[in-house]
C-alpha cells in the first residue's frame, strides 16, 4: 500500500481550508508506506522560520562564473561535456529505484541528484512538445511540429540527449477542449498544393522516443519515453474542465472496475479520432498504445531490460497519467508471451487531478504504475477538478472520498502518486510578485525551480541550469537579470528576403509522414479493434 | 498666395460638420493659385461611384511575378538596378519644381511619377527613424539608434540610398510630451561599465544627411535632408497635445511676428536641453540649424546649387514643419555672405497641425517654405490639434480663423502647405474594416499608399513597393495575402548563445560620437548663444 503524499497548498479555497506553504515542507509521511491519513487542517503548523531560511539564496550562484556544471538538458553546448548521472554511471544500476520501485522515499528530501537530473530529462521533452509545436496562425502547417522526426531533438536543442523520436503523436480537434489544440490556421486558399500536407483538424499532441544503444548502455536498460504537449493557450482550457467524470472503461480502456472513472475531456481527447483525416484515422491512444507494444516486444525480444517513462506538462501531465494506465491496463508494456514486465512510470509536471478514488487505487496497487508530480505550490491548475470539482480532496478524510465515489456521488477527483512541491518564491531568479498567473504554470520555471531544489528548508541552490530560459515563454525573471520576456523568437517570424527583394513566408520543406503499417497489426495483439 | 488644399475628413466631428471623403479626391483649388475659401459642407458631393472604381483593383498586381520595377527605397535588392526618376535622369532638370516652388500644381493629379518618387524616398528616411530606434527596455542602449552613422542606410537596408549621414539629432525627456521619448531602460547596476556609453534621458530622434557626389550629380543638387522620428508608442501622444500656442519667438526662434504660434509640446521637445547630459548639452534645434548651416556653408563654398528637404511622420512631421520654418528664420539655409539661398521643402506624413494662421502666413508667404503634406483620410491624426483643440479648421471661413487670432483666442491651429490625400480603402491589400486605428497612422501603409496612388479617381495600381513592408510594425494586410502581422522583430530578442552554452544579452558594440566641436561656431554664425 503507498503512502500518497498528495499535499497541495490551494489558494482558492477560504484560509481555514488551506495549509500554509510551510506544510509542504514537512509532509506527514510514514517511512513504513503504510497509508497515512490525508492531512487534516488542524494538524498543519506554520514554520516561518523554515521558509525564510530556504527563502535566502546564495549570491554567489548569481555571479558565479563557472560553466554549468550539470545541466542536464541543457546539451547543446559545444565543448563542455554533459555531467549527469547519466554520463557518470550513478544511473544505470540505481534505475529502478530513480524510476519509482520504491515509491521516491528517501530520494526527495534531500533530493536525489541523479533523480533531479531525471526528473529534468524528462520536463526538457515535455518542453520540447511546446518549443517545436507550430502554431502560428499564418503558417501553413499550423498546429504540426516544426521539426522532423529525425532532427527533432537537435532542432529543440536537446542535441546529444541519446534518445531517437521514433513517432509523432496526433489528436484531432477536440469539441470539449477547444483550447487544446489551439489557433488553427488563419486561411487557406482553395488551390493550394500544400492541402494535401497537412490537415485542418489533426494537432501534434506529442511524441514516442527510444534511448539509443549508447544510451542505453549508459542508463542501464532500454527506456521508451513518451512525452504529451500542453495546452499554448494561457489557462482558458482548465474552464473547459466541466465535464462529469465517466468510467475509464466507457472509453475502450480495458479496466475491469467500472468504478474507476477520469475526467471525460481529457479521455475524448486521448482516444477521438476523424476516420477522414490521415494523421487521426488513429486516436492518439491507438498510436501510443501500438508504438509502446511494438517497442516493447521489439526489446523484450533482444532481452533487453525495458523501461516506459511518461512525461507531460499542466494538460499534458492529464495524458500522461492517463496513458500510463493505459498502457498498463492494456498490458502495452508485457511482452507477448507475459515474460516480461516493462515498468511504468510517470514523471509530471503542474498536472491537474485526472480521476476518483476507484482509478487512484487500480492506478497505484493494481497496476503498480508509480507517478512522481512536481508542482509549484501556487500554480493553481494541480488544483482541478476538485471534490464536486472545487473542494479540495485534502478537505474530506481519504474514507470520505470512497465512500462518496462509491455511491456515485459524481466528481471525486483525487491525485495519485507522490507530489515533490515546489515554490517560486525562493528562488531569487523570479519575481516575488506577478500578477501573471500563468507563470506560476510555466514549465521552464519548474525546471529551474528543480535545477535549485535541494530539499525542504533547504537553500535553494542552482546546480547549473541556466536561469535565462525561464523567460522563453514567459515573463517571470527579475528585470535585474536583464532577460528580456517572452523572448524565444523568430527573425521576422519567418519572413525573408527573396531573390528578387521581396518579403515572404518561405515554404517549409515538409516530409509527410504516414502512421506505420503495422499499427493496426500491434493493435490488434493488444485486443484492441484495428482501423 | 498659395491655395491651400487642406481638407481631410474627420470622423471625429458631427455627421454634418463632416467632410465626405469623396470631396477628398476632388479638392476645389484653382489653377491661378488664388487664395480659395475652405471648402464649406454644403460644396461637397460624394461620388460614390468613382470612388468604388478606385477601389477595383488590378489583381494580377498581387500574383505578378515581375520584380518591383520601381521601388524607391527597396534598395537592396541584390542585382536588379534601382529604377527611379534619380537614376534615369528626370529629376535632374525638374528638381526645384518637384521640390514645391510652384507648390506642386499639376503635379498631384495625376500624380507625378517623378514626385512620387521622391515622397517615397523621403518616406523611407522617416521611416528609418522608427527601424533605427533601440526601444527595448533591456537593452542597454535603449534609447538610441541601433545603427551607427556610417553603416546606417545599409543597416535600414536602404543601400545604395545615396546619401551620408553627417549627424544624429537627440532630444532630451520632455515632460510635456512624455509619450514621445519611449520607454526608458528597465534596470542599470550602479557599477555598469556601459553607463557612460549612453543616457538615461537622451532619446535618438532623427538624423542629418547628404547626398554623395554621386547622388548629387543625379539629382542635380547636393541635397540636405532632415528626418525627424515620429514616436513608437501608439497613439497617446495625441491626448498630451493640451498645451495653449505660444509665440514661435518664446522658444528662441526669431520671427518678427509675434502673434505667430506654435503648439508647445512639439517646440518644447524641440528646444529642450539637459546641460548634463552629453548628447543633450545641445537643444535638437540648436544641433539641426548648427548642422544645415555648417553643410549649407561648405556646399555654397563649392559652388554647388543646395536644397534642403525635411522629413517626417506623425509627431516627426511637427518637428519637421517646425525645424524648418526655423532653419528659414533663422537663415541657416543662407550662405554667411547672403548670396545664396537653399530652398527649404517638408514632405510631411500624418502629421498634426502645429501653428495657427499667423505662423502659417509667415511660413508660406514670407519665408517661402514650401511644405507637402501626405495624409491618409481615415488617420484621425491630422485632425489634431484644432480650432479651440477639436474643431476643424476647415468649418470656419478663413477671415474668421484669422480674427480669432489676432483676438487671441487660444488655440486656433491651422494645417500649412499643400495636402495630398490618401485613402487605405482603396487598396485592396489592406484590411477595409480593422478597429485598430493606429493601422491608419501606419508610416509603411502610407509609402504603400503612394506606391499604388494614380490620382483623384484613378485606379490604384502598384507600381513595385513590396506590400509586405505594411506589416512591419502593423496588423494591416489582409490575411489572404499570409504575411504575419508586426513581423520585423530579431531572432530571440537578440538573446545569443555564449561559448557556455547560457543564453545572453550579448553587449552591443558602441561607438560614442560627441557633438561636433563647431557646433558652437555655427551657432554663434547664426547668431544664438553659444553653450
């Protein structure tokens, strides 16, 4: 039975519902992994004093003019040579462990640094999703990703992080997520020859990686990665969040308890599909789903040990969970013969709650699928859905919740898993004061936040990831760093010159890719209806 | 006497009041030249049909695939040869007419393709102002001109222009007009090494420029030209225009007359200084006329033939009206032997008004000024100000503007010099319906005005300017035509990669020009105080 440390500081709720930040810090957890008790309001003590001391920084990381010294991500940096517990071997015999085995106790206060490191890993592909997702309204390929499968980590700048795309992702528009897949392309003239390139409806939505043999050599096993996008807009979507949640299994999913229910718009977007559109003809769950078999079977079948790592951001973090217990309930990661297990594990990021309490225990004890979400304690997306979708689940003793969801009460949204909380307000990088919420959201932000993190009451200390990259997308470093916001941009949002000195949009040069052949073959291995 | 073509629609007065923008495209003037009566409401009829056969547009201007035959100021362009009423030779033996000594009759409709010409490229350099113009808040510099002197035109991408800039014109913060100096640099650290390569309250705000002998020998004369910025920020400079009309003889300027007036804002702006400050120890006025008379000397020395032709958009086209009417009071355009003097042309665009009727009877008939005034219809800022602040002038008979006057009455402004109106309808380019009235204002919007502008009731056909250049800094094309709107922008907000790997605000190169040394001289020539 795992303890669920599933504390979250909720700034909607009335001041006698919320625990103070410093209760983040000291979770009441059990060494011995028996369940504990949801924390009650009146068992939180403020500790200031704590706060502060994790709140003063050290000056000197500011000024510090030593190269970066384990940036892991951040790869693309000429001759400086990646350090991480990657490269310096601590990974490989300690995988399981980093990947969840034992449920992260012990490894997060003081924090892990190999664990840290992952857990960077995996929020720069989350982050890759946003950087090479294209949705400039005049583009012709509005909603596709820039980049091509084969250059896509070099493109994003994760030259050198040892893993292969081996597919992308797509979901169709989605009518209860209108803000998911984003602007659409603004006009498109009739006779255009690129129609046939791309599509009106279809959305990168994210993408499947393998670790290469050097890599995989260094890490100690054969890691499948897959990475789910977030939302661009702002935050409109998370009003969209008002659907009832509906069993699992209503939408194909293989749960056998009909008890086990997820927010119904991130499962329409999981598993929609439009027959009529080349890159939808799949749902997203089909393409994931045949891609983790294929892979697996595909290494299993080397005897490699294998592993299947989840990864997402805010919207894409509710894909994530939803798709590693997916996987697992499919059983996507066994191999055919149900030798092997691959494990599953989650890795996310400013998540909301994806489902009740019947789905957190099929989640958690049943599948075995481990969940590790980082959150910044004033982000208020891990906040939603809530209990009736605005309470708080820490506001109703953990038998409370089962009761309610037993007798169908309707929304009883839980989180699954182990939370690693983190707070902006100690790093001396960020602004103390925004009325910028969707910077608390930021994915860059949480990076650099990990990149700090010691431990609870901890100095906040940077391990070498530059600062600078928080500001990409958003507007959240102090102006004394002299960061412009927003700052990742195109010269001329693509515009240039042609030879006869005219301005243009250049066409892009764009391979279409169609699904592999064999997914319908590896769907049906799984059970699953082929297209 | 010179008849005044002044009329513009203003959408901001009572239906009755208003002019129909018919009336536009036919201005009641007489060839002879008499003074005529401003246009009463009731002299106006609308022709609605020859206006919609302006708007017909030729469409095979859009997918032509010739290059721009004519594209004044679209100068690098690799191997294709300027073509321009400079290069094939007409403007040589034409120059003084099209520099408005027999204030443009018969030359604006149809219009002159040699003037259009030149209205372009004057355009051009105003238009250089605003691309030369460092306002981000984080750059160090901000303030400045992004391009230094030498390298300017190239830089703006006006190579092969065929002029030199001689000086950078600066102004100091000017509380009267805090809207016209941009935003001010974000943060400086008190131990910035940089902090005495620029100002915190200089503001870069046009440029003195020569033509090469080259040049000069194409156009038939060595020609001065003075381009004044307009401002960056949107419209709110508008709303500071409250200040009464004072005598021009407050400020220094020494006209005779002092019942003539301007608006006080623009000749604060003008006249302001900042003893402190090294590039504002000098007023913009005292380093423009310092400027005009030290080049005017050196060239009537060689016995060349001399103009001078000021420029400017928006709030640049009052410093350009004003800056000239003062060169030609003051007699900066004067050899110091009284021998020769160098006409004094604006071509203006979207400028406001900036005197009242004595200062234009001073300017037009006693200094013979000669001024050309592009506006565009719809632009609501040459509107501004008006008679008592809002009322058009043109809704009171001339006799009525010049008693207020002389009364005086406060505020009775009045437009000077000759209009050539434009209407962004009539291009079917730019979007016929936007709520975004700075679009109107668009100084790129106007040069592509002109480009396709035949005359009164004649086709609007381009004649080769790109039309993407209208989206530089605004949101004006139709989306059909797939240019990104406010495209000019740098790759990642000039944010580069360092050797490791951080991603920096890389310093900019900076050469610091001091004012000339006989700047003092000049001014003494001219009779004002030295410094």
């Amino acid at each position: 039975m795992m303890a669920g440390i599933s504390s979250t500081c909720t700034n909607l709720l009335p001041v006698d519902l919320r625990l103070p930040a410093a209760a983040l810090l000291f979770p009441s957890t059990t060494s011995s992994g028996a369940s504990s008790t949801l924390m009650s309001p009146m068992r939180c003590e403020r500790r200031p004093h704590q706060r502060r001391r994790g709140a003063r920084l050290v000056a000197s990381a500011v000024t510090s003019t030593e190269p970066p010294s384990s940036v892991v991500g951040d790869m693309e940096r000429g001759s400086l040579a990646e350090k991480s517990g990657r490269s310096d071997g601590q990974l490989a015999p300690r995988w399981r462990e980093i990947h969840g085995r034992g449920n992260w106790e012990g490894l997060l206060d003081p924090i892990d640094t190999v664990l840290r490191g992952e857990l960077i890993r995996y929020g720069e592909f989350a982050q890759a999703c946003y950087d090479a997702f294209d949705y400039d309204r005049f583009s012709r390929y509005c909603g596709s990703s820039r980049y091509p499968p084969p250059t896509f980590f070099r493109d994003v700048g994760l030259d050198g992080v040892g893993y292969e795309v081996t597919r992308f992702l797509y979901a169709t528009s989605n009518a209860r997520l209108p803000n998911f897949v984003g602007a659409r392309r603004k006009h498109r003239s009739g006779d255009d020859p690129d129609a046939r390139l791309w599509s009106e409806t279809a959305s990168f939505i994210g993408f499947v990686a393998v670790s290469t043999d050097e890599e995989t050599a260094r890490i100690g096993r054969r890691d499948i990665a897959v990475a789910w996008r977030g939302t661009v807009t702002r935050l409109e979507w998370v009003a969209d969040l008002t659907a009832a949640p509906r069993p699992a299994a209503d939408f194909g999913i293989p749960c056998p308890d009909h008890g086990a229910k997820v927010e119904s718009g991130f499962a329409e977007l999981y598993t929609g599909k439009d027959p009529s559109c080349r890159w939808c003809r799949y749902s997203a769950r089909e393409q994931v789903l045949a891609e983790v078999r294929k892979l697996v079977d595909l290494y299993h079948g080397r005897g490699e040990e294998v592993s299947v790592t989840v990864t997402g951001h805010s919207l894409g973090s509710a894909l994530a969970t939803l798709s590693a217990f997916d996987v697992a309930e499919t059983g996507a990661n066994v191999s055919p013969d149900g030798g092997r297990t691959a494990p599953v594990c989650v890795f996310s990021f400013s998540g909301p709650r994806v489902g009740n309490t019947r789905f957190k225990t099929r989640l958690e004890r049943e599948l075995g699928v481990k969940v590790l979400r980082v959150v910044n304690v004033h982000d208020m997306v891990p906040t939603v859905p809530g209990v009736l979708y605005v309470l708080d689940e820490r506001s109703f003793p953990e038998a409370v919740l089962r009761l309610m969801d037993n007798l169908g009460m309707g929304a009883v949204y839980v989180h699954v898993g182990v939370e690693l909380a983190l707070d902006h307000k100690v790093s001396p990088y960020l602004k103390a004061e925004t009325l910028d919420l969707a910077c608390f959201h930021n994915l860059e932000a949480h990076l650099h936040l990990l990149d700090g993190y010691q431990g609870r009451a901890r100095e906040f200390r940077l391990c070498g990831r530059d600062p600078a990259l928080v500001n990409k997308a958003a507007d959240f470093l102090r102006d004394e760093h002299m960061v412009p916001p927003v700052w990742r941009q195109d010269a001329n949002k693509g515009m240039v010159r042609a030879e006869d000195g005219r301005w243009v949009l250049p066409p892009r040069h764009r391979e279409v890719h169609d699904h592999p052949e064999d997914t319908d073959h590896h769907l049906q291995q799984l059970g699953l209806a082929a297209n």
